[in-house]
C-alpha cells in the first residue's frame, strides 16, 4: 500500500483545516498516512524560522486572517485564537502516536479519525486537548479501546521518545512547517498544497494500474 508521510503540529489551526481533506484523499487513493506529529518549538529554530508565537505580531495577525479566510473558502468553522491553543503537546501528540502503535498491534479504531478529532476539538470547540478527560473522549469517539493504557503509552518515554525522533526527522528532510506531506519522498508544505498532494497520488494511481 501507498503511503504519505504527515508531518504536524497537533495545535496548528492549517494542520485542522486539511486534515479532513487528507484523510478523504487516503481514502480515494486506497493510501496509508503514516502520522508524524512534531514540535513546532523544536522544528523551526532549526531550519532558521520562528515559533508562530514568537513571529512578529504583522505577521501573526495576517496568518491567523489567512487561516480564517481558508476556513471560510473550505466551509469549515474555526476559531480565531482559542483560549487552550498555548499548552502542552506531549499528550495530544503523543496519543497520536500511541494509537498509531495500537493499529500496527492491530487493535481496534480509526487513527484517522482520531488525528482529526485532536486538532477539531481545539480549533473548532476550543477544548483542553492537553486534559485527559478530553483525549479519553476523542478516542472513544474514534473507536479505540483499552483507554486507560492508552492514554499511559501517549505519556510513555518510548512514544514521547518516537515524538522526538519525529522532530529530528523532520528538519533534516526539509520539513519548514505543518502541515507537510510526503508523497513518494517530494515534500508538499500547507494544507493549500493537498491539490499537488492529490495529482502526485493520482500519477501513481495511474501508473499502478497501467
């Protein structure tokens, strides 16, 4: 099975506005996405960019305009700036990861759906996605079982290791922000570049079968 690889950041607000987008092209192209989920924090002083935090305010302010304007040509409701959109990343990214890991021991549940969920509740419901009770919900609404020892392997050393690692890859293939995917290796950066993702899906589709 074809793969993309997906690199984000589970509290970026254009992670959120493509992440529906992607899963439905996986599904399309009878693809597997290989989640990655990285630190923004740790990932942009490496490659000599900035933390969107740490931008200067111009140009917070003309992306979180952007991001609103996105969300309205996609038809999608999202928050301009969610009170829990500063927090910890180590439980939502690393759920992620975990419930990864469930799938590979062939548990049940959507790792999709659930990557969706993540960043829906904050940019959409501005939910605590740092709160247990919160991720516990999200997975049980994605179809996971085993809760309890799910959300302790997110918090584990080894899933919080794999999150590191993710970040390490991430700059040396290139990764400059999130959302980016990988399509048989060419690195698509923005959720405004799921229409290249798609024709490089389709290409391989089509070579496949002929």
């Amino acid at each position: 099975m074809r793969t993309i690889d997906y690199y984000y950041s589970t509290r970026s607000n254009f992670t959120y506005l493509g992440a529906a987008r992607l899963n439905a092209l996986a599904k399309k192209y009878d693809c597997k996405i290989i989640h990655r989920p990285i630190i923004l924090s740790v990932t942009m002083p490496a490659i000599g960019g900035l933390p969107f935090d740490n931008r200067p305010t111009m140009l917070r302010n003309y992306a979180m305009n952007d991001a609103l304007r996105w969300a309205k040509h996609l038809g999608i409701s999202l928050q301009r700036e969610p009170i829990h959109h500063d927090g910890p990343v180590e439980l939502p990214s690393g759920i992620v990861i975990a419930a990864q890991r469930a799938k590979e021991r062939e548990e049940k549940g959507d790792l999709d759906l659930l990557s969706l969920k993540v960043v829906e509740a904050l940019w959409r419901y501005d939910r605590d996605i740092a709160d247990k009770e919160v991720i516990t919900e999200l997975c049980e609404s994605a179809g996971f079982g085993n809760l309890t020892s799910l959300i302790n392997e997110a918090l584990s050393p080894a899933v919080q290791a794999e999150l590191e690692r993710n970040c390490r890859e991430a700059i040396m293939r290139g990764v400059i922000g999130a959302p980016t995917y990988f399509v048989d290796g060419e690195n698509f950066y923005g959720q405004d570049r799921l229409d290249f993702v798609e024709r490089a899906l389709s290409t391989q589709h089509k070579t496949g079968e002929s």
